[in-house]
C-alpha cells in the first residue's frame, strides 16, 4: 500500500479546483521565484524545496501540508484579479455582517483549557465519471493545540464518500448503489463508501509537523493586535518576512491569515473580532443572508473573492447569535473545466472548543520509509 504523504492526501485534496496553467510572465515569475522556490527549513534542520505549483483554494481542513511532504505554493502566477461590482443592497453589506459578527464574537467568554480541539468536516465534490450523479468524497481534521506550550497535534481520517443530494442519491441507486468510484482521472484514487479510517496522525517533534498555509506560529497569536488595522499591518510585515513577494501576493496571503484567525486558530474573542473586521475592509465582501452549514445549524454568511483563485468564492458562516463560525464553502464564479457557474466545489464544518482531554497518541503515524511503501 502506498504511504507516500501526498498520497495518503489526494482523497481529501481538491484537484479539480487546478486552474489550468496561465501563460507564464517572466517579469511576474521572476518576482514570484522566492516565493515560490525558497526552501522551507524543519525543526531538524533540512530544507525541503518548494516546487512551483499551484495552491488549492482556501479551505481549513483540505489546506495542508507537512514538513516532510512536497509543500503546496500559497500563490498562483496569475495577475492578481480586480475585484467585481459592488454588491446589490437587496444582499446587504458584506462589511456590515462581518462587523455585526466581530461585535457578537468579542463579547464571548474567553474559555479556559490544556487544549484549544477544533474538529472539522470536509468534503470535496466531484461528478463520478460516465455517470449522471456527483458525489461527495468526505475527511475529517481533528486538531489539538496547546497555545502556551506552542504545540500541534493533528488527525487525518478517510470518512468516506457519499452521494451530494438527493437527487444525486436517486441516481446513485438507479445505478445500482455501487460502493465504490474510480476517480483515478480526478484525484488519483478510488474512493469507497465505507472510508479509510484514520489517514494519518501527527505529533510535535515528529518526522512531520502538518499545517497550514497562510499559517501562524502558535507563540506569535498572544502578541498580535486586536484592531484591525494594526493587525493587517502586522501580518503583512510578517508575510513580507518570510515570503518577500510583491504586495499583491503578500496581500493574499494577509488575507488567508486573517481567515485563519477568524476561524481554527485559537483566538482570543478579541483577536477573532479584529480578524472578522479586517476582513469585513475586503473588496468584494458581500452578504449571502440566512444559511445552514452542512450539518444543518442555521447561521449567517458572507461571500468574498478567492484570495487565490477569481473564478472562486470563498463563503464564511457564522453561528447566531455569538458569531462564531461554523464552516466554510467554496464555489465557482464561472462556467468550464467541470465546473458549472454558482456550483458547490467543497465545504468544511467546525465544532470546536477548550478542552482538557490530551490527544489520544503521542507520536507521529510510522514512517513507510523513503520509497513511500509499506508491507502492511
């Protein structure tokens, strides 16, 4: 059986959100060389080269990466897109939902524990080859983060894939039922309906720290500014430190902070609050009204330009009424390669909470060795 990372990772991947690749510029590509090719350095001190390919959309559980794995790129070398017209007022203001949810999501109790636990559902839609339903290949990421020990520990579980709606579902047992799909032409694998299981697990100080791009280190979230415009200050001089781009790219990679902080990371109400304004100041935010998040919880939600794709939109909902957030969606703008224009591409969900429980595993999953494979 194959281990390799990327491998035990393309069921939970988004390969259908690659662009295709644009015309290359050589000004912009020379300006997106350290970005894009700079080594990143482990704890044990290796580097591993980042290749030049393109980063899949934001999404908090589909987004990662590990140490020891071939490292995703946070930009695309496409110009960076002007932002649509404004929004209707029959929508509303985008601005004035997010500034809404900062006022609610500050006023929550800060909670207290060893463990900040956020578990997230995800899935990734795709249409089942030669067949006239979709389905929905699905994961869970289950994070442990102890902030004052600056620690990670995470969870990778095969959750299996499911017909997406109903109607979807009424195909699926026209066609039999079948219990297992060949996306070999689309993710690289084939996917069941029971699942994998667990994936993978990771500690700290293993032979692969996993995390996210546009991520923060844990010892920097207790010193960062809760206005929001100091705090777009400071993540821009952070991106600018670590990836040198042009401001365009470094404003996007701001943005995936601020979406970040907003969401999975363990915030302070405080810190949250100036992550939902920073992005509530986003060309392009507008509001999408009532909506339930993909296990039914009814909340509210914004919709905001891809930061990495302008043929995407991101969707952030939030709980009523404290403003937390639920979960996340992604979908298309336009029409083409598979996709239909306003189409479901992917989703996450989040339940999470201060914790006292330790993880339930101290080391990393065993290393399949350098060729990728196992015995077992």
């Amino acid at each position: 059986m194959n281990n390799d990372v990327l491998h035990r990772l393309t069921a939970a991947r988004p390969a259908h959100l690659d662009p295709d690749p644009p015309t290359p510029s050589p000004v912009r590509d020379e300006e997106l060389t350290a970005v894009m090719t700079l080594p990143r350095t482990t704890r044990k001190g290796r580097a591993v080269v980042r290749p030049r390919r393109l980063y899949h959309p934001l999404l908090p559980g589909l987004a990662l990466v590990t140490a020891t794995a071939v490292v995703a790129v946070v930009v695309s070398d496409t110009a960076p897109h002007k932002p649509g017209p404004s929004p209707s007022a029959a929508l509303g203001s985008g601005s004035q939902v997010l500034l809404a949810a900062a006022a609610h999501v500050e006023r929550q109790p800060a909670g207290s524990g060893t463990y900040w636990y956020v578990q997230e559902t995800f899935a990734d839609r795709h249409k089942v080859p030669g067949k006239n339903y979709s389905i929905d290949v699905r994961g869970e990421r289950r994070w442990w983060t102890a902030l004052a020990e600056n620690k990670r520990w995470s969870q990778l579980l095969g959750l299996g894939a499911r017909p997406a709606t109903r109607a979807d579902e009424a195909a699926w047992k026209a066609d039999g039922s079948p219990r297992s799909w060949d996306l070999r032409n689309v993710t690289g694998t084939i996917v069941t309906h029971a699942g994998q299981g667990e994936i993978e697990h990771d500690a700290p100080g293993g032979r692969a720290d996993t995390g996210m791009m546009g991520d923060l280190p844990l010892r920097l979230l207790p010193t960062l500014p809760t206005d929001d415009k100091a705090l777009r200050t400071r993540l821009f001089a952070l991106a600018d430190k670590d990836h040198n781009g042009p401001k365009w790219t470094l404003d996007r990679i701001v943005v995936q902070s601020a979406v970040l902080l907003a969401t999975t990371l363990p915030s302070t109400p405080a810190l949250r609050a100036a992550a939902y304004r920073l992005l509530a100041a986003e060309p392009g935010v507008r509001s999408l009204g009532n909506i339930k998040d993909h296990t039914g919880r009814t909340g509210y939600a914004v919709a905001l330009p891809s930061p990495y794709d302008p043929n995407l939109q991101l969707r952030l909902i939030f709980a009523k009424p404290t403003g937390m957030p639920l979960g996340t969606e992604m979908v298309s703008t336009r029409s083409g390669d598979g996709r239909s224009k306003g189409g479901l591409l992917s989703y996450t969900t989040f339940t999470m909470k201060w914790t006292n429980q330790a993880p339930p595993f101290t080391i990393d999953t065993p290393d399949p060795g350098p060729a990728g494979t196992s015995d077992r």
